[in-house]
C-alpha cells in the first residue's frame, strides 16, 4: 500500500514569496490534515478536511495561508507571503476516518531567509 | 480545547535501562490517546493507541502504555531499551465527543540511547 506523497521534500525561499505544497493521501481516506512542525515542538493542526469539505480550519492563518482539497483526493498548502517564522516541516497526514490512526508523509521542510 | 504536556524533553539512556515518558494531557471529556514515534529521517509512525477497555495498551517493539484516567496521564513504557529506539516519541489525544477528532501533540521526547 502507497503511503502519504507530500512534495516537495525541501523548499528554500526568502520572505515575502510564495511556496506551494502538495500532498496525496493514502487511497480511500477520507480524512486529510495539514500539520506545521516547528523545530523542537509537537507537530500543530492548521487544516482537517473530511472529503472536500473543511472541518477545522481555525489554527491556520488566513491571512497568509490557504489550503485546498478540491476533488476531495489530493490538496495543496500555500503561503503567501511568506514569513521568517513560517520556516517549519509541513506534515501531510490521512486517516481513514476522523478518529482514526492517523498516517503521515515525510514532510515538506520550508526554510524561509 | 485539549492539550498535551510530555515534561521530559530529552532523555538519554544506556541500553538495556528501563523507560518511562511522562504525559498528561488535559480535556474534560472522553479521550482517544496516542503514541507516535519518530525515527532519525522518518517519517511520524503510530506506537501505540487508546480507545477503550483495558488501560494497559501494548504497542509495538515491546512498549506499553498505561492510561491513568485520574491522573489525566498516558505514561509511556518499555522494560529495556535498545540503541534502535533512539527517536522523537509523542504523545497525542483527540476529543472522542466532538466532530472534529484531529490529534493535539504534545511538544514531544528525544530519546538518546548509548550503546
């Protein structure tokens, strides 16, 4: 069974440009995540969508980041513009249900200059 | 909103030493409760998982989990540690009665295991 896809692996760009994340989940699940990981913390919940439609979207900054899932398959996470303190790993994660075991890409490293 | 508190940030052990991770979470409600692990270059992995029924979970690579209700805790465990587990370890909770179900995580444990 093919795991989470998430690219790209790593990502250099300087402050106030845009940057692009895609992932596919897992075949059938429903349920799909965006994490941001900040070196030395937990992995933090920014976007959950259950199919294509969003279920919790309240930790993510709006005014910079957005998150789609238009098919209800793959989605993609976008920053723009982008900050110095958004230089973090982007998990993917899929379950195939909410309360599921969650499984996890590799992760998108961002480092912002 | 739940939270997740792992006190122990770094631990190094010596092989063959036993292992506790500390983890209290806190949330009024029922819980789901979790153990990932995260080996050097990996990807996050689950460890163990806490739905119901008996507190004592067993997971993989002989760890174990107890979920203390009282306590708010869900302690990590294994009897003798061995240099392959050195790792990050986190601990995670998602609230049972609302619909959202994503995992909180706790700030995470790196294990450091000496040969």
């Amino acid at each position: 069974e093919a795991g989470v896809a998430q690219s790209p692996r790593y990502k250099i760009i300087e402050k106030r440009q845009s940057v692009a994340f895609w992932c596919n989940p897992i075949s059938g699940h429903a349920t799909l995540y965006w994490y941001q990981q900040i070196l030395g913390q937990g992995p933090k919940l920014l976007i959950q969508f259950q199919n294509n439609g969003v279920v919790d979207d309240s930790q993510l900054p709006k005014d910079r980041f957005s998150a789609e899932r238009l098919k209800g398959v793959d989605s993609t996470l976008k920053i723009q513009p982008a900050k110095l303190e958004d230089s973090a790993v982007y998990l993917c994660a899929s379950s195939l249900e909410p309360a599921g075991e969650l499984f996890f890409g590799e992760g998108s490293r961002l480092t912002v200059l | 909103a739940q939270s997740v508190s792992q006190h122990n940030h770094h631990v190094i052990l010596s092989e063959a030493a036993s292992l506790e991770l500390g983890c209290n979470y806190s949330y009024g409600g029922t819980v789901n409760l979790f153990w990932y692990v995260q080996y050097p270059g990996q990807h996050l992995q689950l460890l163990l998982k806490y739905f119901s029924g008996d507190p004592l979970v067993k997971g993989i690579k002989g760890f174990e989990a107890e979920f203390i209700k009282s306590k708010f805790s869900f302690n990590l465990r294994k009897p003798s540690v061995q240099w392959s587990d050195t790792a990050e370890y986190f601990c995670a909770v998602n609230a049972r009665d609302t619909g959202r179900r994503a995992l909180t995580f706790g700030s995470g444990t790196r294990l450091q295991v000496q040969p």
